[in-house]
C-alpha cells in the first residue's frame, strides 16, 4: 500500500460519503460521552433508545447524580453490561462535577482519567465534539485496515499510530468515520460486500469477492 493508493482511497471514500459522521445520537458533548460509554459491546441501536429515554430526564452530569444509580439502571437495563455501565457513569459524573466543573474535558489524558473511559473512547470524544483530528480504532476499522492494507498492524494501538502517519492531513479529521462506516457495510467481517466497493480495486485484500 502506497501513499498514492491510500490518497485514492480516502478521496472516493470522501466522495461516497462527504459529511460522515457517528450513528449515535447526541446533542452536547455530555451526551456524546454517555452514548459512547453505553455502546461498548452493544449496538448504536440498542443504545440511541435507551438514551432516547435517558436524555429527556437526565443529560448533564448533576442531573445524572440526582437520577441515582438505581434509577439510571432502569434507562439503561436494555443495554449489554448494564450494571457496570451505570456504576462507571455514576462515577464519570461525579469526577466530572468536582474536577470539571461540569463539563466534558477536551484532552486525552483528562479524559482517560474519568471511569470507563479508554484510548478509543477518548479519541472518539475528542474527534467527534471537539474537532481534533484523532482517529479512533475499533474492531471495523482494525479489519478494514488490516484487510485492505491502509495500515496494518498487530493491535489497535499499532493500527492507530500507522493511521495518523499514513492518511493524509486533509482526510484526517472524517478518517475515522468513513473507515468505520465501511468496515460497518461493505467490508463486513464475514464476507466483505467486494462487488459494491467504491475501493475494490485499490484494495490489497487477497481474498475478494463477487457479493454486492
């Protein structure tokens, strides 16, 4: 894979898809947080209704506090790990109020502190509400990358790091949902939809096919 290529890439990924962005549903940074720590092994689905009645009643960090941990259960008992989930949001609220003021942190280290909250997460956050151009690594885009040969690597991490010297400056910022977005329809984990590919034939994957 070369820098041609991978121009290539992003320019048709850009041209398919000219303003991507995240499936889940929010309105402040605060509710982005929420949405992303709900949606770890759950679907973005799963989580916009359980936070479609969430928000309504609580969408600050005091109002999170004031909902109690019982009660937050109850809006959220639908998602996957739902007992841990409110306990590190209860906790992430908290740390929010007393450190922050209230408000969601705009750098990765201050974000990596609050409970439940990790490197993909993170740059998550900080891409999506804030505009900084990091890309966050999950399980579609370490396929997609390693399928197609964008950017290889042994680990998320590795993945991450090749990302942000392989893609060019000016695709850097929507990186992150396009690739996401494609591993999510068309490079599925299964078998990759090959035949509706905008990048097909750019792509180094060995073992294509003809599904559309």
């Amino acid at each position: 894979m070369n820098a041609h290529k991978r121009q290539e890439i992003f320019a048709r990924l850009r041209e398919h898809m000219p303003e991507p962005t995240t499936e889940l549903r929010w309105t402040s940074p605060f509710e982005l947080l929420t949405a992303v720590l709900l949606s770890a092994q759950a679907t973005d689905v799963g989580v916009n209704k359980a936070c479609a009645r969430l928000f309504p009643v609580a969408n600050t960090p005091e109002a999170i506090l004031e909902l109690g941990l019982e009660q937050l259960k109850e809006y959220i008992k639908t998602i996957g790990l739902y007992n841990t989930k409110a306990e590190n949001l209860m906790k992430t609220c908290r740390m929010l109020v007393e450190r922050h003021g209230g408000e969601v942190p705009q750098t990765r280290a201050e974000l990596e502190a609050l409970p439940g909250v990790g490197r993909k997460t993170a740059n998550v956050i900080l891409n999506t509400a804030f505009g900084q151009p990091t890309i966050a690594v999950d399980t579609h885009i370490f396929r997609v990358c390693n399928r197609t040969r964008i950017a290889p690597g042994k680990n998320v991490v590795e993945v991450e790091q090749k990302l942000m010297r392989h893609v060019p400056r000016e695709f850097r910022q929507d990186a992150h949902h396009w690739l996401i977005l494609h591993g999510r329809y068309t490079c599925v984990a299964r078998k990759p939809r090959c035949g509706s590919c905008v990048i097909e034939d750019l792509c180094e994957y060995p073992d294509k096919t003809e599904v559309a």
